[in-house]
C-alpha cells in the first residue's frame, strides 16, 4: 500500500491505491498499474470507486459501478454490473450479476443473474435468472421462510 493516508486527501479527484503482491504485481492488474480509488478506509477494507478489480484479495465493503473479483472477496458488494469467478461476496446488490465458475454468493439481490454450471448461490432474488444452478433458498421459499418465522414469534410472544 503506499504511503497515502486517505483521510487526509482533499479535492474531488481520486485518490491512487496500490497494494503489491508478493510478485511485485500490483493487484493482479499488471506490472505498472494502480487502482484509482474514490475513498478507501484502510481499516475496514471498505473501497468505493467506479471500477474496481479484486484478484486473490479481498475487501469488506465495495461501491462501484463495476466490480470484477477473481479469486478473492468481498463482504458487501454493491455494483451496476458484478462478476465473479472462483471467488465469493456475502451480500450482494446489483442490476447485472455473472457468477463463473467456482463462484459463490449468500444472499442477492439482482435484476438479471446468470449462474454458471459450478457457481452456487444460497439466496437469490433476481427479476430473471440464466443458468443451470438454483439457489437453495429462492423468493417462494423465503416467503414461506419469513412467514413461519413471523408466525412461531408471534407464538412466543403471547406466551410471555
């Protein structure tokens, strides 16, 4: 990482984040090249920028208008078009999402998803979904999910 304190940055431009690997490439992106960054919280791991790449990193929270993540991470991800390959995000918010193989998601809220044969996704609700593999949790099952839980609370709660 270099030696920029993003707190201390001023102005509209982005502000210029590398984070070398141990062969010297900068990110998995090439060997000179760099990640512009909005804003990024060097404790939490949270980045917003237009688009960002991840590839064998990882990140808590990402805001972008793409984001591509290979064979790393990312705990929120929200984004106008996301792809992932053998890589995995836990919540993820999105118009266009691809999950390539190797790929996995918890939860995701898509307007179209195209999960690839060896991709794995455990809630998705998308207005159209391509692919061979199905959620083992989709929108009915939730439904039905949320109104067993609503009902055995609302049981509880008399009791008390």
């Amino acid at each position: 990482m270099t030696d920029h304190d993003p707190s201390s940055h001023v102005g509209d431009s982005p502000t210029t984040f590398e984070q070398p690997l141990d062969n010297g490439v900068a990110n998995g992106n090439g060997p000179n090249d760099m990640n512009e960054i909005e804003d990024m919280d060097d404790m939490s791991g949270a980045v917003r920028a237009d688009h960002v790449e991840i590839s064998q990193g990882g990140a808590s929270s990402v805001e972008a208008t793409t984001v591509s993540i290979t064979q790393g991470g990312a705990g929120r991800v929200q984004a106008d078009e996301i792809t992932i390959s053998q890589g995995g995000a836990g919540l993820v918010q999105t118009d266009s999402l691809k999950l390539e193989e190797g790929a996995t998601a918890f939860a995701v809220l898509a307007g179209e998803a195209t999960v690839s044969e060896g991709a794995s996704v455990f809630v998705l609700l998308a207005r159209s979904v391509s692919g061979g593999v199905r959620p083992v949790l989709d929108w009915r099952a939730a439904a039905a999910f949320g109104a067993g839980f609503g009902a055995a609370f609302a049981l509880l709660r008399r009791r008390s």
